[in-house]
C-alpha cells in the first residue's frame, strides 16, 4: 500500500474503512476513511493515526514513504479511537518520536493508554519547526472533545483540522474535487449535524479565532473524508451558515404511525406546504437513517413531528429519534405536532413540550384527530402544511 501525496513533502497515510456502518455514536452508511498523514522535512512528523483495526495498513503507508523510526514527531491531534486507535503501535514502530498533543489530549491519552513515554504539551500560537516548514498548534476544545486541535503548516498554508470539516465517506478518491460537489456537501453536512451542530457557536468563535490569528488556507486536510484540496473556502463558508443557524426554505416531516392514520396526516401536509412551493422531504423515524434525518434538521426552517399515540405519548421512534435531536442543539425553527389516537391521546402533548424544550418556535395546538381521518379532517391537513408553510414565504 502507497502513500498518497497531498503536497511536497506531506502525504495521506490513513486507511479507508468500507465496512463501517456505525461510528460511535453516529451512523455511517458509506463506510468512513481515518486520515493520518506524514509531514516530510528535515525532520518526519506524524499527524494522527487510524482506528486500531487498520494500523497496519497505516504502517504500510508509512514505509513506503520511510522507516518509521525515523518519524521525530507524533501529533495527537485528538485522542478518541477512530483516530489514535493506532497509538500504541506507532510508540512501537517509532520509539524516539516525541508526543505532542493538548493539555486536555494527556488526560485522554493517559486515560485511553497505558504507557511510560513523556509528552509534550502545546497551545494555541504554540510553532514547531522542522526544517524549512513551521507547524502552528491551534486548541480546539470542545470541537467536537475537549482535546481537539489543529495542526497548520505556515508555509504550505495546509491546516490538517482533525474532525471539523470532515464526512463520514469511505471512497477511493482523497480529495472534494474529484467528486460531485453536491454529493461532497450533503455528508459534510451530515456530519456537521451529528458531530459539530451541538457546539456551534464555538464553531463560529473558533472560525474568528482563526482568522485573527491571520492563518491564509490553501488546502483542509481533516480526519475523516476527503481532503478540501481546492476552494476550502467551500467549507469553511458553509461551517459558519451552519453554526449561525443560516437554515433553507424548507421544511421536514419526521413521523410513525401505527395503523396509517398519521401517515395519510404527513403525505396531506407535505402536499400543503408543497403546494405552498416550500420544498420538503418526509421520514418514517422508525425505518429512516438517523444521519439523513439530522441533515434535513440542520437545513431545514420548518420541523413538522407528527406520531399516533401509544400508551399515552409518542411512539417509540418518534421518542428516540426527538431524544437525539434534542442533544444535536440544534437551533431554532418553526415547530409543530400532529397525530392520531383511538381513545385517548398523549402523543401530540408530549411531542409540543419536547419541541419546546428544544427552544423552538412551536405552533400550537397542533394538529391531531380521532381515528381515522376522513376526508374533511385531511383537507384539515392540507391547510395545516399550507399555514405552516406561509410562515417562510
């Protein structure tokens, strides 16, 4: 397996994971890549590793390019395993490298790892030179661990960001401009909405941080993905829509149904706000991929929660799918309930305090019938989404 040059004297050094479908706590439908990468000068740097279950591909990557001995310098840039699962097998294969990482990354480091190595500990405006190249450390906590930073070469003008600005994307190519840029942005926006949205307004502190620092971007290199070799601009303009809350004219319908009455209620209110010319998309929550669903979260102004009643609230999905949102912090939309029951209700109620708590814009009462819904009552649907959907136009 070869290295892959990102740049003169920087390579990719990581493993393609095909197989994933589940990253910690987050869906992964397309598989994932772990991005590490090998800083050649007069002095070798290694910037983060792989999830364990790859390390030696990564070795592999690295002895194409050198002996791993020879590496001076091991960046931890964030110490969770999906990126420094390697990290007892490169204090192996390198023994003389010295360990750099946050203030915040000893304490994950010494609570991931037993090992008898020092480390040295950096912060933000923190340089390293390594011959003719000069590595800046940039803290950045909370983004999305309190050990996150970043790694920036001054004179390449390459900022190696760990997690922000990634995707959850296994493919063969390495880099955002060799694929549809539309496809690109939908999974850094699924990932910005699994793993970053909850710490947006660090988001836009970090991104001012940034650019008093003065620090040009030629090029992205982040921990998951593919690298924003062209026009990071992209991605750093779409972070800070996101984290200031930018959403579009759109609205999204999350709902489960139990025999098909709240179902016929969410087809009748996505042709009202459809009619309305507001774009929306519809999610059965008990058979829709979470991470899709979060996308449409972030993107959306309008949020619709519809769900029949059982047991006296909402139906499990719905529950689990509203918990998730809810730790996402997402930040205010327009928001409403409806529903169905049979002989008694709940579901509508509990969905309205969950929105509320949620600091959202919520409509009330909602929508919800006894039943099935009949003709009048759909028509009652319609007008619902035609209502909501004036609330953008």
């Amino acid at each position: 397996m070869l290295a892959l040059r990102v740049a003169e004297g920087v390579y990719w050094v990581g493993a393609v994971d095909w197989n994933l479908r589940f990253c910690g706590s987050y869906t992964t439908p397309l598989g994932t890549s772990y991005n590490a990468y090998l800083v050649m000068d007069k002095k070798t740097v290694l910037i983060d590793t792989v999830k364990g279950t790859h390390t030696m591909e990564m070795i592999r990557r690295i002895k194409s390019v050198v002996d791993p001995e020879k590496i001076d310098y091991f960046i931890v840039n964030h110490a969770e395993l999906d990126h420094a699962g390697a990290f007892k097998e490169v204090l192996r294969f390198a023994p003389n490298a010295e360990i750099i990482c946050s203030d915040r990354g000893r304490d994950s480091l010494r609570g991931h790892f037993d090992f008898d190595r020092e480390l040295t500990i950096v912060k933000t405006g923190d340089e390293l030179n390594i011959g003719k190249k000069n590595l800046v450390f940039i803290e950045a906590r909370m983004l999305h661990w309190p050990d996150n930073m970043m790694t920036y070469i001054k004179e390449d003008r390459i900022l190696f960001s760990n997690d922000p600005f990634g995707q959850h994307l296994a493919t063969s190519q390495r880099f955002a401009d060799e694929l549809d840029e539309r496809f690109i942005m939908d999974h850094a926006a699924r990932y910005y909405a699994q793993i970053v949205m909850p710490y947006s307004q660090l988001v836009l502190k970090k991104l001012e941080e940034v650019k008093a620092l003065k620090v040009p971007i030629d090029m992205i290199c982040p921990a998951h993905g593919v690298i924003w070799r062209k026009n990071p601009e992209k991605i750093l303009e779409a972070y800070e829509r996101w984290a200031k809350g930018e959403a579009e004219d759109r609205a999204v319908i999350y709902f489960d149904t139990m025999w098909g009455s709240t179902d016929l209620m969410a087809r009748e209110i996505a042709r009202g706000i459809t009619d309305s010319g507001v774009p929306v998309s519809v999610y059965n929550t008990r058979t829709s991929e979470w991470s899709i669903m979060a996308r449409d979260l972030l993107l959306s102004k309008i949020v619709l929660v519809g769900s029949a009643t059982l047991n006296m609230t909402m139906m499990p999905s719905v529950a689990g799918v509203l918990a998730f949102f809810k730790s996402l912090r997402p930040p205010p939309k327009i928001a409403s309930a409806f529903g169905s029951f049979g002989w008694g209700g709940g579901a509508v109620r509990d969905i309205i305090n969950t929105l509320k708590e949620m600091k959202f814009n919520v409509v009330e009462p909602g929508l919800q019938f006894k039943w099935v819904p009949r003709d009048e009552q759909l028509k009652e649907c319609y007008e619902f989404g035609r209502q909501i959907a004036q609330k953008i136009k």
